[in-house]
C-alpha cells in the first residue's frame, strides 16, 4: 500500500483491481473485456497470449485407472478441481440439471487440497441437492489426494473438465487443458468470468464457451452426448495447449516491452 518506487504495478493474481492510489498499472491479458477499464482503479495494460504462461506442472503417472479414483469406466466423466469455496450455492442446480439432462454423465468434484479443509456443509450441501433430483449416485465428492502427482492423473481419466462461476479457474483450467480435457465455461464481464474463454480461443476452440447458465448446461449435455466432439476438441487441445498455453519464451518478450 507505500508508494516504494515512482511507478508500481500489479499481476493478475486474484483477478480484481486492488484499489490502491498507489499501484499505477494492473498487468492483465488480452482476455479482459472491451469495458474492462473501468474495472480497475489502476491503468489496465493488455498482454497478448492471456499476458501469461503457465508452468507445466507435475508429469501424471501412467498407467492409473478411474477405479482407483471410485469413478465409473461406463459413464461420461465430468470433473471438477476448483476449490469449494468457488463452487457457490447458486450454482448448485447447474450441477444437478446437467446429471438430470446427460443420464450416461458422471461427475467428480475435488474441492479441498488438504484434510483440515475438508468443509462438511458444502459436501453436505451439493449431495442434499442431488438426492432430491434423484441424481446423487452420480455426483462424487473426492477427498484429498495423496500426492501431488495424484491431480493429473485423475484429470488424465476423466472427459470434459466443468470451470467455476462467477469465479472461474487459471490453474484449474490450464492443469485440465494440459493433459488435454475439453473445458465448459462460462463468460461473463469481469476477467475473472473470462479466463476459462481466453485460454480456449487462445487455441483457436469455441466450443464449450456459454453466455449463460442455460448454455453452460447445454454444452456439458452436448459434450455427454457426442463422443466425436469430446475426441475432436481433446485432440485439438493436445496438439495446441502446450504449445501456446505453457509457452514462456513467446510471452517473456510482450512482457518486458511494457
């Protein structure tokens, strides 16, 4: 909050401005809206390429099954690494509406890291939710997991990965699209709503990307259904995600012009 240096500037970290007289620019990617300027009481300078580069994360081990995870080998799996509290009660009924629309779909979330996060409200909350739709057998709430090594590769064994709103991911979503899972987000005004869109156009996708709930539903109900999208998008974000999402030389140079 000191004025330490003559100019200082923030990084997307918790995707809003910070308020402060004192940081004079906000560094953020060309995912931010049109009116994205009045968003911030710093000046907003657009990074092409999301304005940043992701570090590839830990190699999932091979060879691991959905088994081992309590997920089914005959369903469509959803899957969900955002932690719980991005996954907010008004989104509840997206979640249950999508098991009610896609019956061959699953879905697995994983929203505490740590045992001593473990929050039983929530858990309690979302499977309460299920049961009175007649669709908690599908809804899986996943305990923390072991080992770090052990979050790619239960994304390595799912279909389609599901972004939070209005809150969405970064790490969720690129450690998702790095082991080549389809993303379903959606979009909205705020670059927090948005980053889930921009990692995908970034590679050229426009599938999956929603407007609103109703579509958000729509695209999950599409992925459940058409095996030869989830294959076609799965592949197009195997040849491009590490290419263009987890390229540091190619955003290094923007960066150090502004």
């Amino acid at each position: 909050a000191m004025q330490l240096a003559p100019l200082q500037a923030v990084l997307v970290g918790h995707g809003v401005t910070t308020g402060l007289p004192t940081v004079q620019y906000y560094l953020s990617g060309d995912f931010e809206s049109q009116e994205a300027d009045a968003h911030y009481r710093e000046k907003l300078i657009r990074l092409p390429r999301l304005g940043a580069a992701q570090f590839a994360p830990f190699e999932p081990e091979e060879g691991r099954t959905r088994k081992e995870f309590g997920l089914p080998d005959d369903k469509v799996v959803f899957v969900s690494c955002a932690n719980g509290i991005m996954h907010g009660p008004a989104r509840d009924h997206v979640l249950v509406e999508i098991l009610k629309q896609a019956p061959n779909a699953y879905i697995a979330l994983k929203p505490f890291m740590l045992s001593a996060l473990v929050d039983m409200h929530f858990v309690d909350r979302v499977m309460r939710l299920a049961q009175k739709a007649g669709v908690a057998d599908r809804l899986r709430i996943l305990p923390p997991l072991p080992k770090n090594t052990d979050l790619l590769a239960l994304l390595r064994v799912c279909d389609v990965n599901l972004d939070t709103y209005p809150y969405g991911g970064w790490t969720t979503n690129m450690d998702a699209l790095y082991v080549g899972l389809p993303v379903v987000t959606q979009e909205g005004d705020l670059a927090r709503t948005r980053w889930g869109a921009g990692m995908l156009r970034a590679m050229g996708i426009q599938e999956g990307i929603a407007r609103n709930e109703d579509e958000y539903v729509a695209w999950a109900v599409r992925y459940a259904n058409d095996a030869e999208l989830r294959s076609r998008i799965r592949a197009q974000v195997e040849v491009k995600a590490k290419e263009i999402l987890f390229d540091a030389s190619g955003t290094q140079k923007e960066y150090e012009e502004v």
